[in-house]
C-alpha cells in the first residue's frame, strides 16, 4: 500500500528500511532515496515504523526465549575437547 503518493514510498519500503537498520524516520525515506515533501505521509511512516520495531522486538524476544541455554562454553584460555 502506498504511503507517501509524492515519493512512491510503501509499506513494503518501511519494512525493508527497518530489515536494513532503521529506527527513525529519516531513515526510512534515506532509504528510498527521498525526504518529506508536503508531511501527511509522515504520521502513517512513524506509524508503520513502531509497528515494524515492534513486531522485530517480539521476533527477538521469542527468539531468545526458545534458545536452548549454552552448555559446555568455553572460557577464555579453557579449551573443551
């Protein structure tokens, strides 16, 4: 879907910028190669960027969460065999 109609920025483009590493929305339209031109896309780009953050986060936590605990790590100088 289209966010900003001045620029061609979509929801697939804040998803994408955020996969690459934004966090804000300069970032975002850094991405696309563009900035803000008349603003009304702006509130819908914050928007779609903290649901985005959001749903990376929960992502990171389960992650976290159904990670076995580490067994057996070395310690430096300690070599297991």
């Amino acid at each position: 879907m289209f966010i900003c109609s001045c620029n061609g920025l979509t929801d697939k483009d804040v998803q994408a910028a955020v996969v690459a590493g934004a966090t804000r929305p300069t970032e975002i339209y850094a991405a696309k190669k563009c900035r803000a031109q008349c603003g009304n896309c702006v509130p819908g780009v914050v928007c779609l960027l903290r649901q985005a953050l959001q749903e990376q986060r929960a992502r990171l936590a389960d992650a976290v969460m159904h990670t076995p605990p580490m067994v057996g790590v070395a310690r430096e100088g300690v070599c297991l065999s």
